[in-house]
C-alpha cells in the first residue's frame, strides 16, 4: 500500500483511467448491436490506448515527446478510421441494411 | 491538484458509462463529445498541449460533426424510407453469447492490464529514455518543438504513412458517393442541398468566423515549429472551417474535380517529392539536406495542412447521403453498364 | 491579499454563481424556450464576470485582448445557436399542432 | 535500394489519385515489373552480403525508424511483388465489366501494396500500427468497392474486427514503450526480459493479431470478407493480406521476447491452429457456394501457421529450424495456391454466371483451363507430392516427430485428407456431362494469370531450397 502511495503520481493515475476506459469499451464494443454504438465504443477505447501510452511513458521518465507524437499519429488514425466507418455504415443503411 | 485529477478521470469514466448507457444515439453522441472535451482537458493536465489541440479539433470537433451530421441522415432516411420493422427485435441467444463473451474479454483484459501497471510500480525505469536522446538532437531537426521534430523529422515516415490512412480513407469516401451522383442529375442533388435554407442570423456569423479561423489555422501551423501546433491540428480547424461554410450555404463545389484531387494528394505529394530528392545525392530516404530542414519542413507541414483539411473536410461533403426522390428524375433514363445496379441502390 | 486579489476572487465567484444558476435553470425549467432562456443569459453574464476577474492577472494587452476577443466569440455563438435551437423548436411544434398531436 | 520498395507503389498510389483515367494499362504493369526488379535485386543482394539495416532519415533507431530486410523479408517481398503482378494481369481483364469500380481499385491496390511492403521491411512496433493500419484501410476498402448490401456489410465486419485487433495490437506498443522506453524491435530484443509488462503486451498484441489474421475462432469475419469481394481482390487479400499480421505475430514471438514465452501458451495457439484446420474445413466442405468454399479453406490453411509456434518454441534446435522453413514454405505454398484457386474460381464463375457449386456441372469440358488450375492448386492445398505444400507439410510432420509432439502430426496430416474432402466435392460435380447453363467466352489471359500462379506453387515443390537458403540468415528461430 506505501508502494502504491509513493509511486503514484498524475501520469500513472491517469494511465489507470485509460486501462479502464479500455476495458469498458471493450465491453460495450462487444455487446452493442448498433453499428454506430460499436464505433463509439471504438474511439473510447482507442482514447483509453492513448492515455495508456502517454500516461506510462511519462511516468517513467517526465514529460516525453515520442509517446505525444505517436497519440497524434494515432488521433488522427482513429478518425480516419471513423470516417471510413461512417462512410461505410451510411452507404449500408442507404441500401436497407440496420444501422 | 490531485484532487482535480481524480475528478477529471472518474468524469472521463462517467461520460464514457454513459455513452455505452444510453439508449438514445443522439444523447451517445452528445456525451461522446462532452467525453471528447474532458479528454482534451486531460492532455493538459498530462502536459501535451499539443494532444489537446488535437483532441479538441479532430477527435471532438470533427468526429462528433460526422456523427451527427450521420444521425440527421439516418433520421431523415428512416422516416421517408425504412420506418422500424418489428423484425429488428433483438436475437436473445445471440445478445446473452456477447454478453458472457464481454464479461470474459472484460475481466481478463481487466485482470492482465491491473498486473501489468501493478508490475510497473515495482520497476526500475528503462534502460532507454528517448527524452535525452531527442533533446540531444533537437538543434539538428531544423525545428525547436520536440512533437514537430518527431512527427516531421525523427520519425517522418510515421507520418508519411499516416497522410497515406487518411488519402485511403477519402478515396474510399469518394468512390462509394460517385456512384449515387453519376446516375443523379444535378437538379435533385441540387433540391437536396436547399431544403432548408439557414437563418440569415448564422450566415452572417459563418461569414464572421470564417476569416477568424483561416487566420487561426495559419497561426496554429505557423506556430507549430517552436512550441503547441502543426499541421494537423491546422488540418483541422480548415476542415472545420469548411464545415461552418456548408452549414452557412456558402457553395463549396461538391464535385470531385481533378483540382480536388490534385489538393487531396497535394501533401503526400510534396512530402514524397522532398523525401527522395536528396537519395539523388546518395543521402538516405527522408534525409532533409543540411541547413535546409526547418524551411523544408515549414513547407511541407503548409501542404500537408491543405491536404489534411480538405480531406478531412471531403469526408464530410462526399459521405453518401439519400438522394430525395424528384419527379424530374424518371425523365431522364440511367443510362452505362451500371445503370441496373445505381437504379436499385439508393431509393 | 490585495485589493485587486479580493477584487478579482469577488467577481470570478459571481460568475460561478451566475453559471451555477443558468445550471438549475436548465435541470428545472419545464420546456425548451424557458431553458434556452435561463441558459444563455445568466451563462453570458457569468462569462463576463468572470473575464472582467481574469483581466488583472494577464500581463500583456495582447493577453486581454485575446480575453475578451474569446468572450466575444462565445456571446456570438451561444447567442446564435441558442437561436437556431428556439427556431428549430417553433417549427416542431407549429408542425405538430397542424397535426393536432399535442 | 530498399526505399525504393516503399516509394514505387506509393507513386504510383498517389498518379492513380490523382489521374484516375490513366492508360492503367500503360501505367500498372510497368510500375510492378519495376518492383518485381526492385525486389529480386535486394534478394541478391541479401542473398550475397546478408542482412542489411537501413536509417529512414539519416536517423539510427531507437530515435528514427529503421528497416530491416533479411532472408524472411526478401522472400515476402518477391512474394509480394510476384503474386501481385499476376493479380495485376488478371484485374485488368476481370474489372473491365466494372467500370466504376476499376478506377477505386488500382489506388488501393497500390496503396495495399505499399502498406505490405512497408510492413516487411519495418523494424519499429509503432510504424507497424501504421502499416497495419494502411493495409486494413485499403483491404476494406477493396472488399466494399462493389458497394452492394452484403459487401458493405462484410467490410463493415472486416473494419470493425481489424480495428479492435489493431487497438489490441497497439496497447501492446504502448505497455512496451513504458517498459523498455523504445520501440525498435531489434533494440527491445536484446534487453527484454520475462516480467509481468512485457508478457500481457505480448498477450494483448497477440490477440489483436490473431483476430486480423483471422486465426480461430477469431475468423467470423473473413469468409463474407474474403468469399464475397470480386475474385482478383479475394486473392490479393487471402494470399497476402492475412500473413501480414500472422508475420508481426511470428516476429513478436520468435525475435522480439521469445524469453517471455511459455511452452504452455504456445500449446494453446497450436491448439487454434488445430482448431482451425477441423473447423475451417468442416465449413468448407458444408458451403454450397464456391467462393465461400474457397474462403472458408482459408480459414483451414491458416491453422498451419499457428503450428510453428508449439513446434519451435521449447523444443530442440533442430525441431524448430524444421517448423519454422515448414511454416514459411506453406506460407509461400498457400499464398500461390490460395491466389490461384481465387481467380480461376473467379473465371469459372465469370463462364457460369453462377456461384453454386451446383452449378459447376460441365466446365470440365467448356472451361478445362480454369478448372486445371483449381485442380493444381488443390494439390499444393492437400499437401500431395510434388508441390510446395507437399514439402512444408512434410518438413512440420518432420519437426512434431522430432519434437515428440505427436499430436500436432495427426492435425498436420488430417488437414490433408480434409481438405481432400472438400475439394473433391467441386471435382464430383465438375465432371458431370451436361451443363446446366449456358457458358459465357472468357479471356485466355485470366487462364494463364490463374494457371503461372498454380504452376508456382506446384513448382515450389522442385524449387523449396531457395526460400530455405535465404531463410537461413533469419534472425529468431536460428540455427
């Protein structure tokens, strides 16, 4: 338990919140019927990820410039990814499927 | 400020708890984007201003703008077209399979990440630290913002590559909406784009903020060099830009034009062009030329940002939409080899 | 503390105050007109307040001026969104009445 | 010589944007005969002065990215290059029918190819993700590009699945990058060590990529994927495209921290590739479609991969060098043979107008050549001599005797005999007399495309220790 106290700091607490962001998310990802319910799940635990990667990463050693740089990367990925969905789901329903 | 932390990440927890809560997808996405926001407020607190620009720009602003703008499509299709069958009813076996399945993916997810941050507390720190490695050669990078020299000099082939998913996206965005205006004529995507016509209140603020952003985008690019900024979060606020100039009816050309594509391609185009001119010297691949790297750069994050916000921004426009079924329409015959297959498409 | 500090602490409690009451005025008020109405005046008002507090501790006139530059913008767009949402919600509810649903 | 692999298809992704009604003819294949030359080049040159690295940017690992090619690299690379000139050859016959989605097909296939290549080639976990990430992007894209309800509906699935595993994937990047505090693969692999973090990123980043590798009972979403997007796509997909994500998994495993590897969870990813092989082909065999067929034969040969992992990982040097060139030979073998039987399934049912095995009465003698090459391709797919699927199948039965893990040799050889099953069912209707329809002319050239590719991975079988002797500067599984 002292462990726990010394060692925890902003950076570490805040990779904690992205661990369970991303067990939430996976969750909900897998038992959600709606498409666009799956996809919000997606960037929630996509998010989760990021604060995983940046919140480690500075914890072990300050504010740190790589880990920021790849979330940018992976920001701008997710919405990427987003829109290749929407796009994707919106034609679907177009054609009579269920969103 | 512990205590703002703590409060800052139970609310992330709350406002993702309840987009996976809410039945309503309107209110989904409305928390998703209030998640969007605390999400912002947190690079903060973590110290990477830089991500909140981002998140901020692109992960709320124009993910939350596809959302919605994707529900009203739906709506609009559901009432004139689909209304709700009753066969939709939920699949019980199915639905009670994913939910043990999310309960064992949960758990074990959530007993392997506890271990392994558990684990962490205990360890020493890593035998590498990048943090000295890219301040030691930050003066060579040609820019004096470590995220900039990672993204644009370090590691420039992540972001070639990144440019890349996005161009992979629109072309896919492109192809799927072409199919729908080819066998349309332009009077019923015309009536579509006018049904509403927007209060004179928002054009005239459309037609304020316009500038302001364009000029907040350049600085935010401008800035990027030496401290918060770059091309993608420019990217964005153009894209934005763009959005609010739809919104307020002032015509963007719909049309994928060889100009279009020529500023689609732009950004990955030039980078690819600087990126192997210097292998004609015998330098490696993404090799800047001494004394040159912080013009090249500035240059290429100029294009890159045209590139991403129009991308970004076509995403928006090009998202395939339901055509409103005009009488004009049956005069004039689909005619080509896909006539059969447009005709039983989008109606 | 000085003046200025009880000053400035004075006025950037008012405006939470004023956003705490636009707050229960959305959470109680019975229809879309009256919250729009609770939200938008007393949140604007609070904003004021609360850059009027924030003034003295910038350090350049740039600084101010990007301060009031951003209340600005927020009166425009709140402003206009909250009347976008009253317009949308007339014409709901004329649409329903022809239908004589309500 | 090495960039140039990542800038050809990339510039010619960027002139396909740009000018989408290009000569494609003038343009594709002139681009690929020049990656097909770019990459046997660097084989050579591998071949004669070993491994080589390359600093993208001037800047060393672990603060730039570096590639990597070695004897494994080259081989999927001229794989690469090979399997997609042929595609190449037989899409621009094939999609002359579609003429709006031909002009979506040629930047994502070169956008596709770009992304393969880059993954080869790349040496840092984090460009990995974006590698993944390109590839699925346009493999989706190309499942969706016919637009039709049930193909946006397998993209959706496929988008959705490759996405989760990619998140998977990348929460393993960064449980790695807080642990180590670098990305590179070769850096990581000379300090890593067996504790809790590197085993649950290993753990989550292998189930990320078994999910886009499509591994069971994680392959819900490949047979409508695979089985219902046009036939050069579904070669190009199952020849290429699952083994991507299959080498991240192996690189992981056997070079990044086999330290942190227990024999025990090796066992259990045998056990899906068994399960795989049995389920795979029980699907395949009940399918009344033949493209389904064909897809959910995938599923089937996918297993095998998954036996190198039991078979190399605590067990005797020479067991494991026996697993690992059987692996990379059935990978070679199945991407041939898998490409092949795509595309003259894809030209059967361009003759037939049909897509039920039904349906397959009389093309023995109307379309024999499509048929020919279905039949070679089954032969490299049952492991029969002489054929590449032949030898790895033989060179793993070698390594589970060896190894003492008898259990995998009745899953190697009974996959055989499965995939036997399943494909005499096409044969016996096949050679029925009368047609039931009408038969349309078909090109020659989609013939030959489908016949060079069967004919290679038969002629593996003659020609399998030129893959094993560049194999052997492999790093990982060393001998």
């Amino acid at each position: 338990m002292t462990l726990w106290l010394e060692a925890f700091n902003t950076d570490f607490w805040y990779a904690i919140v992205g661990a369970v962001l991303l067990v939430l998310a996976l969750g909900a990802f897998i038992t959600s019927r709606q498409l666009i319910k799956k996809l919000l799940a997606f960037n929630i635990m996509g998010s989760g990820v990021f604060l995983i990667m940046v919140g480690l990463a500075q914890y072990q050693h300050g504010p740190d410039s790589v880990p920021q740089a790849l979330v940018l990367t992976g920001i701008v990925v997710a919405v990427a990814a987003t829109a290749l969905a929407l796009v994707l789901i919106r034609k679907f329903v177009l054609k009579g499927g269920q969103p | 400020m512990m205590w703002f932390d703590l409060a800052l990440g139970l609310g992330l927890i709350i406002a993702a708890i309840g987009v996976f809560r809410s039945e309503d997808l309107f209110r989904a996405v409305v928390l998703f984007v209030t998640f969007g926001i605390l999400l912002a407020l947190t690079w903060l607190r973590l110290q990477a201003p830089d991500l909140a620009l981002a998140e901020a720009a692109i992960g709320a602003g124009i993910t939350g703008v596809l959302l919605l703008d994707t529900l009203g499509v739906f709506r609009q299709h559901e009432q004139d077209i689909n209304p709700r069958s009753s066969s939709q009813l939920p699949d019980i076996s199915r639905q009670w399979a994913a939910n043990v399945l999310a309960l064992i993916a949960c758990i074990s997810a959530a007993g392997l990440l506890a271990w392994s941050l558990f684990n962490t507390l205990k360890m020493p720190a890593p035998h590498h630290n990048l943090v000295t490695v890219v301040e030691a050669n930050i003066a060579y990078s040609g820019v004096s913002h470590g995220i900039t020299a990672v993204l644009l000099n370090f590691r420039s082939y992540d972001t070639l590559l990144e440019v890349a998913v996005l161009l992979v996206a629109i072309v896919i965005g492109i192809g799927l909406r072409e199919r729908v205006t080819t066998s349309a004529n332009a009077t019923s995507d015309e009536g579509q784009s006018k049904l509403s016509e927007p209060p004179a209140l928002l054009t005239s603020l459309v037609r304020l903020l316009l500038p302001l952003l364009l000029i907040t985008a350049i600085f935010v690019l401008w800035a990027g060099s030496t401290r918060p900024g770059g091309a993608f979060q420019a990217g964005a606020l153009i894209a934005a830009a763009g959005v609010l100039a739809r919104l307020g009816q002032i015509d963007i050309a719909a049309r994928v034009t060889t100009i279009l594509r020529l500023g689609l391609t732009l950004g990955v185009f030039i980078f690819l062009i600087v990126a192997v001119s210097p292998m004609l010297t015998g330098k490696p691949f993404l090799t800047y030329p001494a004394g040159w790297e912080g013009t090249l750069i500035l240059l290429i994050e100029f294009m890159l940002t045209i590139s991403i916000g129009l991308i970004l921004l076509s995403l928006f426009i090009q998202a395939p939409r339901p055509r409103i079924p005009a009488p004009v329409r049956n005069a004039i015959p689909a005619t080509g080899p896909n006539a059969e297959t447009n005709k039983g498409g989008d109606q | 503390m000085t003046l200025l500090n009880i000053f400035q602490t004075l006025f950037i409690t008012i405006g939470c105050l004023f956003f705490l009451i636009g707050t229960i005025g959305l959470l109680r008020f019975p229809d879309v007109l009256t919250r729009i109405h609770a939200l938008t005046k007393a949140d604007n008002l609070g904003l004021g307040f609360i850059v009027i507090g924030l003034i003295p501790s910038m350090s350049t006139a740039a600084d101010i001026a990007k301060l009031i530059v951003c209340w600005v913008l927020i009166l425009a767009a709140s402003s206009v969104s909250a009347f976008l949402v009253a317009n949308q919600h007339i014409k709901k509810s004329k649409e329903f009445k022809d239908h004589d649903v309500v | 010589m090495i960039p140039l692999l990542l800038i050809i298809p990339l510039v010619f992704a960027l002139l396909s944007v740009l000018l989408p009604r290009l000569p494609i003819k003038a343009i594709a294949i002139p681009g690929l005969v020049l990656q097909l030359i770019a990459s046997i080049q660097l084989s050579v040159h591998t071949y004669k002065h070993g491994a080589s690295d390359y600093a993208l940017g001037s800047w060393e690992a672990p603060l730039g990215i570096a590639l990597h090619a070695n004897g494994f690299t080259v081989t999927l690379l001229t794989l690469t290059a090979f399997i997609a000139i042929v595609c190449a050859v037989y899409a621009l016959i094939y999609l002359k029918r579609y003429e709006h989605e031909q002009r979506y097909f040629w930047p994502l296939f070169w956008f596709l190819l770009a992304s393969l290549n880059g993954i080869w080639l790349s040496g840092d976990l984090f460009n990995l993700y974006v590698g993944l990430e390109l590839l699925t992007f346009s493999a989706v894209g190309m499942v969706a590009l016919t637009a039709n309800k049930a193909s946006l509906q397998a993209a959706i699935r496929y988008l959705f699945a490759a996405l989760l595993g990619s998140l998977g994937y990348l929460a393993g990047v960064a449980l790695l990058y807080g642990q180590y505090g670098t990305l590179s693969i070769q850096e990581i692999a000379l300090i890593s060590t067996s504790d809790a973090p590197t085993q649950v990123a290993l753990a989550l980043m292998t189930v990320g990529l078994l999910m886009k590798t499509a591994i069971f009972p994680l392959h819900y979403w490949l047979p409508p994927a695979h089985g219902g997007a046009l036939a050069p796509v579904s070669a190009l997909l199952s020849a290429l495209v699952v083994k991507a994500s299959f080498y991240i998994l192996a690189v992981l495993w056997l070079q990044l921290a086999p330290d942190a590897i227990s024999p025990a969870a090796a066992q259990v990813l045998g056990a899906l590739g068994a399960g795989a092989i049995l389920w795979g082909s029980w699907c395949a065999f009940r399918q009344p479609d033949i493209k389904m067929l064909v897809a959910y034969s995938t599923v089937a040969q996918l297993g095998y991969l998954m036996f190198v992992f039991p078979l190399s990982i605590g067990t005797s040097a020479a067991a494991a060098e026996l697993a690992w060139q059987g692996t990379v030979l059935h990978l070679l073998a199945h991407a041939f043979a898998k490409a092949a039987m795509f595309l003259s399934v894809g030209t059967l049912v361009l003759a037939i107008g049909h897509q039920g095995i039904k349906d397959l009465a009389g093309v023995s003698h109307r379309v024999p050549l499509a048929l020919f090459s279905f039949g070679l391709s089954a032969v490299s797919l049952m492991g029969l001599p002489p054929s590449g699927g032949f030898n790895a199948k033989w060179l793993l039965l070698q390594s589970a005797l060896s190894s003492g893990q008898w259990w995998w040799f009745i899953f190697i050889l009974g996959g055989g005999l499965l995939t036997a099953a399943y494909v005499f069912r096409v044969f016996s209707v096949s050679f029925i007399e009368e047609a039931r329809h009408k038969f349309a002319p078909t090109h020659w050239l989609l013939d030959v495309s489908a016949l060079t590719l069967a004919a290679a991975a038969i002629l593996l079988g003659f020609v399998s220790q030129w893959p094993l002797t560049l194999m052997e500067l492999v790093p990982g599984v060393q001998s």
